[in-house]
C-alpha cells in the first residue's frame, strides 16, 4: 500500500471528512442526502469551520471525489484509491495533512454542535504529550469518526495496518486516547438509515418552532 505524498504546509488544526463506502442501509449516498435544505456532507463541514475558523483547510476523501465536489467546493479532495473503509481512507489522507491536530469527520453526522467541537479542541492544549487521539465514548465504544488524532499517531497507525489491521477500534485498543467529555450524546447520531434520517429531520423540525 502506497501512502505516500506530497505534504501540505502545516497549520494547528486541519478536518478530514470521510465520504464512500456503500451506505446500504440508507439505500442512497449519504452523504449527498439534503437536511433542513443542504447535503449532510456540507453540514458536517458548516459544522466543524464554524467550531475552529473559517480558515481551517478542509479536506474530503472518497474513492469518487467528482460526486461531491459540487456540494463541497473548498475542499482539498483526495482519491481513496482502495475503499477499504475508514480505517484505511485516514490513513492515505494522513500524509497529505500536515497540520498537529485532525479533526476526522463521517459525512453522515448531521446533528453535530460546533460549540462541543471548539470546546474539544480548546482542551488539547492541556493533554499529555503521549496522546495519539482524543475522542468522545458511547455506549458503543471510541466514536473514531467524531474527534481528533494527533499527527504522532501515523507511525503506530501503519504499523497497525502492517500487521493486517483494518479497524480503528482495533488500533485504539492499542493506542493512548484520552476521553473527551461529551453529555451531548445526541450529536454523535450517526444518520446511517432512513429512520434516522426521519428522526433528524423531525428534531431540526421541532428546534425551529421552539
Ligand atoms: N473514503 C472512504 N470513506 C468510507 C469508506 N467506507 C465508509 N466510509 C465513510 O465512513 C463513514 C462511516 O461509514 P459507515 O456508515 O460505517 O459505512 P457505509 O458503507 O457508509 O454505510 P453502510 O453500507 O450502511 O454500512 C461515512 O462517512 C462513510 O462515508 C471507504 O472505503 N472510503
């Protein structure tokens, strides 16, 4: 596997959205699916340059980026020439990123606040040196695709690969992370089926007539 680049220039903080992968069981492509009137994959990334700047470089990685590049524009778009999930997508991104901090995104988290996000990001200053990823928990374990990753973290990631492993949770288990507070569980609804959409849609629906 060839994960090799040409990097970037460097900046505190870069977001990596992450878009492929079959969506079975929304039937269509999430990420391109309208909420309250703009593609969830916009959202997410309104989401994360209202919690850490309009200028933070924004980068997609799918393996047809052509499919999104109208629905976002300003966005460094990189090929995922394997589609072998995300595990696998962040890892060919990493080289191009340059940036300490990564803010790693699914596209099909539409409820996301960006407040919790700045608030997330303004605690990595204080984490010890050692910590490759700071994440949010579930009930399910690591939410890998909703927090951010340390550019320390791409040598134990490859060598994670290198040994066959495929799976973020798998890697984390393996890795220090440090927990990053969330009482807002709701914004960690990953909108995989057309129930969830249903439901996001009737949340949005009620917080504008509130
Ligand atoms: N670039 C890239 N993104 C992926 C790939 N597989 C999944 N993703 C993204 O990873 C996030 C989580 O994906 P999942 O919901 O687990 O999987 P999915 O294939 O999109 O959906 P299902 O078929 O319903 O499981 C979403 O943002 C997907 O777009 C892949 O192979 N490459």
């Amino acid at each position: 596997m060839d994960l090799q680049s040409s990097p970037s220039q460097s900046s505190p903080v870069a977001v990596l959205i992450l878009a492929g992968g079959q969506s079975s069981r929304m039937g269509q492509d999430k990420a391109l699916i309208d909420v309250e009137g703009t593609p969830m994959i916009r959202r997410v990334r309104d989401a994360a340059r209202a919690a850490l700047g309009a200028a933070v470089p924004v980068w997609g990685i799918a393996p047809l980026p052509e499919r999104y590049r109208e629905s976002l524009s300003e966005c460094r778009w990189i090929e995922d020439h394997y589609a072998e999930g995300p595990f696998v997508a962040f890892l060919q991104a990493l080289p191009h990123i340059q940036s300490e901090w990564l803010l790693l995104l699914a596209c099909d988290l539409p409820a996301l606040q960006p407040a919790v996000l700045n608030r997330w990001y303004r605690s990595l200053a204080q984490l010890p040196h050692s910590t490759l990823a700071a994440l949010p928990r579930s009930d399910k374990g690591w939410e890998a695709l909703c927090g951010f990753y340390h550019k320390r973290c791409f040598t134990s990631a490859v060598q994670f690969l290198g040994q066959g492993g495929r799976s973020f949770q798998g890697w984390l288990e393996q890795v220090p992370v440090f927990e990053l507070v969330c009482s807002e569980q709701e914004m960690l609804l990953n909108c995989n089926t057309p129930e969830d959409l249903a439901r996001v849609t009737k949340t949005s629906e009620e917080h504008a007539l509130s």
